[in-house]
C-alpha cells in the first residue's frame, strides 16, 4: 500500500526507532511492502520506515534508471532491517540531496558523505548480508540510515547558502560532470554471512 511520506517537524521522524525480533512477524512484512509500495509510486530511490510513520529499523533501496540516471546509476531492490554500517572510506564526497520527508519545502542542497560503506543488515527473510558499495547507492543507504537516528539530510548540507529548488538544482547542478561521476556504482559486492 502506498503511504503519505510524512513531513518534516513530524515528531515521528526524531523518535526511537525499535529493532525486529521476529522476521515471520506479519507487521515487518506489511511495513517492507508499504515501503517498496510508497518508494516506487512517489519515484524515490529509498525510504525509511519512519518516514511513514512506522518507528521500525527498516529501509529499502532500488536507484532506477531515468531520464536523470543512467544504468551504471541502478541497483536491484534491497531491503535492510536493523542495519550497521561497520566501516566507511575517509574519502569523502559531495553529492546532491533531496528528501520525500520535504516535500512540500521542495529542496535539495551539497552534503558530504563517504565515497564507501560497508553495511552489514537483514533480509526480509532474516538472513544477514553485507554489503560493499560506492556512487549513488552508498548514498541513499547513508541517507536512508541517518532517519533511523532520526537525523535528517539538512542537518549535514555542507553550505546552506547552495540549497536549490528542484528546478535550479537540475538546471545547474544534476548533469555537472563531477556531481555524474560521483553517483556512478563502481563496487557492489554483497555477500551472505
């Protein structure tokens, strides 16, 4: 079922978010469904469990190719309940944010992360994997994390001077060669452990 994305200043969206004890419970299952449900009818590239108002440690990713994204941009559909990010790059990168939880404020603005993560989470069907990965999609993971900790995107833009609406942040940022570059997947290397 698609979901309202809830907005910014929703007290949900700071709140404590619980881990999953039992994976065959029918509520993880209706949650991950929403999500999948709700990323995809609203053309995100991930959502967290609070952003529909589900205080769960639970978010899924699937970057897709557009008009904007290209196939080196793209990643298969993923799930990560109770995820931790065990090791990340000193390198660091800055790559272009928005957020669904903004909607109706509509920005985006620079925010630096590192180039490379590795994450460590479960499956909908409780078998934990790790993942290794760069580019847009060790983005969204990090970005979709931090509402976990209830931390959203604005508290880490580098320069809130640069915050752009959608349509000056596609006219003079998105096809920027380096802004391109940085959201190309180099490493994907996921693994059952």
């Amino acid at each position: 079922m698609v979901r309202v994305t809830i907005q910014v200043g929703d007290p949900r969206l700071k709140a404590p978010n619980k881990r999953v004890d039992n994976f065959s419970d029918p509520e993880l299952k209706r949650i991950v469904d929403d999500l999948v449900d709700s990323m995809r009818a609203n053309d995100l590239i991930g959502v967290a469990a609070p952003q529909i108002g589900e205080n769960w440690k639970v978010f899924v990713t699937e970057p897709r190719e557009t008009k904007f994204r290209t196939a080196d941009q793209t990643d298969e559909l993923r799930t990560y309940i109770d995820p931790q990010i065990i090791d990340a790059s000193k390198e660091e990168v800055i790559i272009w944010e928005g957020c669904n939880s903004f909607a109706r404020s509509q920005i985006f603005g620079p925010v630096k992360r590192p180039r490379e993560i590795t994450i460590e989470a479960y499956t909908l069907a409780g078998k934990k994997f790790r993942l290794v990965c760069d580019g847009i999609l060790v983005r969204v993971i990090q970005h979709e994390y931090d509402h976990l900790d209830g931390i959203e995107f604005i508290e880490k833009v580098t320069d809130i001077t640069q915050l752009k609406s959608p349509e000056s942040y596609i006219r003079d940022v998105k096809g920027l060669p380096e802004i391109i570059q940085a959201a190309v997947i180099t490493k994907k290397i996921a693994q059952f452990i």
